[in-house]
C-alpha cells in the first residue's frame, strides 16, 4: 500500500494547511509526518478506525497539544496562539463531546456563542421551538444541531468537526453535514473527522485516511467510495 501524502505548502489557497506535522503524548508519536490541506469552498474528510490519530490531529489544529515537528497553517500564517485565540480568529471547532451548555437553555447558549442567535435559528429553525429549554434535556440530536448552529452562526472559515455523527439517527447527520455543506459553498474550509467512511464521504468532496497514526490515502471521495477500504482501517 502506497501512501500518496504529498506536501504541499501553498498556503494561498488552503485556509488550513498541516505540513509535515509529528505529534502525540508523553513519549507516544500519536501522528506521524502528516501533511493535510483544506481550501476555501471544499468539504474534506478525515477517516480512519477508533485510535488512528484523528482527533490528536485535531488538537494540533486547534492549539490543544503543540506539533513536535512541523507546522499548522491557518489562514495563510503559521499557528503559534493558543486554542481560544485561534477560535477567535475564525476556526470553529467541533470537539468530540457535545460543547453546549447543559444547564443554560438553547437561547442562552446561542446568546454566549460569538455568532449572531438570528443567524443560528435561520439555519436550523428546527431550535426555534426549543428556546426555553435546556441544553441538558434535549435529545443527542437537537444538543448536536444547537452546537453545530453556534458555531457556524460565528461565520467560521475554518470548521473542524470531529465526529459529530456519533450516536445520532441518519435524518438528523444528514441535517447537520447538509449545513457544513452549505457553509463549505460560502467559502469556509470544512475537515469533517468521522470513523464511518460512508457518512463523510457523501458529502465531502476530498479525502484523507489516517492508520495507526500516519496518512494511508490522499484522494476524492469518489475514489475512495469505489474501492475497498477494509485495509485503510486494520
Ligand atoms: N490523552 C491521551 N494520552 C495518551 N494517549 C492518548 C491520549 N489520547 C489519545 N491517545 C492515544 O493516541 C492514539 C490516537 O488517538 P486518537 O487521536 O484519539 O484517535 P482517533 O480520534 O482516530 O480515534 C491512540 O493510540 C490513543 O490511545
Ligand atoms: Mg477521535
């Protein structure tokens, strides 16, 4: 099997560019020599089995655990802030948990988001009948969807999902990827991390797949979806 990860450096026409970037915990290389690009206007997904190196990946975006070799680019400038900073500055991130507030009601936790509550409910109006209610006592859907309208009310241009399916009835994924989709066509870079290729797949218009920490596949999705990928995931 040949990995065909390129490394390309242009950082005019990717909004996040990862070059070459090495990382993990303590002693342990969780990801290796990795380079991943996403331009403006592009879904891309990032698969691979339960323990590939995705969300360490993530972290290293975000700001969570520093690179041990290479460098993260965000919007044309190498990533040297830290994590709240860098969601500051336009990278909407999607943690593996579930990031609302469980004891505020959907309204406040719209409010508290740094995007505009109006914008929110205009792209899941689905959430305007559960204003009152708390976070906490909504279905793992709606807790989804009021996370995903949060953080594409604040306009990202960088959205980093990881995982967001997980758990979830078909319907309700199909939702959520219809709006990053959407997003992604107003020009945000969109990584969608996800564990089942299919999910991902259907929207996204590249693809990466991690293994035991390091890039297996650089390629559409069309490619990927038409071959077998059982041994991308050993
Ligand atoms: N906090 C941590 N401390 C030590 N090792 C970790 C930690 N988080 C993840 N790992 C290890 O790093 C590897 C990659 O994990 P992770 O990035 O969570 O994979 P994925 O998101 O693809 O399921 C795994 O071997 C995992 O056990
Ligand atoms: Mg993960």
């Amino acid at each position: 099997m040949v990995a065909n990860t390129k490394r390309i450096l242009d950082l005019a026409e990717n909004r996040l560019v990862v070059d070459d970037v090495t990382t993990g915990y303590l002693d342990h290389p969780a990801v290796r020599n990795v380079n991943l690009q996403v331009a403006s206007g592009e879904v891309v997904a990032l698969l691979g089995a339960n323990g590939a190196g995705k969300t360490t990946l993530i972290k290293a975006v975000v700001g969570l655990l520093s690179a041990w070799e290479g460098s993260i680019y965000l919007n044309g400038e190498k990533a040297s802030s830290p994590t709240f900073k860098r969601v500051r500055a336009g990278i909407g991130w999607l943690p593996d948990t579930r990031s609302i507030f469980m004891g505020l009601s959907v309204e406040e936790n719209l409010r508290l988001g740094r995007g505009d509550k109006e914008l929110a409910l205009e792209t899941f109006p689905e959430l305007k009948p559960l204003l009152k209610r708390r976070g906490g006592v909504l279905s793992g859907g709606q807790q989804q969807m009021l996370a995903v309208a949060r953080v594409l009310a604040s306009r990202p241009q960088i959205v980093l999902a990881d995982e967001l399916s997980v758990g979830l009835a078909p319907q309700i994924v199909d939702r959520l990827l219809e709006e990053l989709w959407r997003a992604s066509r107003r020009g945000a870079a969109v990584l969608l991390v996800e564990q089942f290729a299919r999910i991902a797949l259907d929207v996204a218009d590249r693809s990466y797949v991690l293994r035991r920490g390091e890039l297996v596949f650089d390629g559409s999705a069309t490619e990927l979806l038409s071959r077998d990928i059982s041994d991308l995931y050993l």
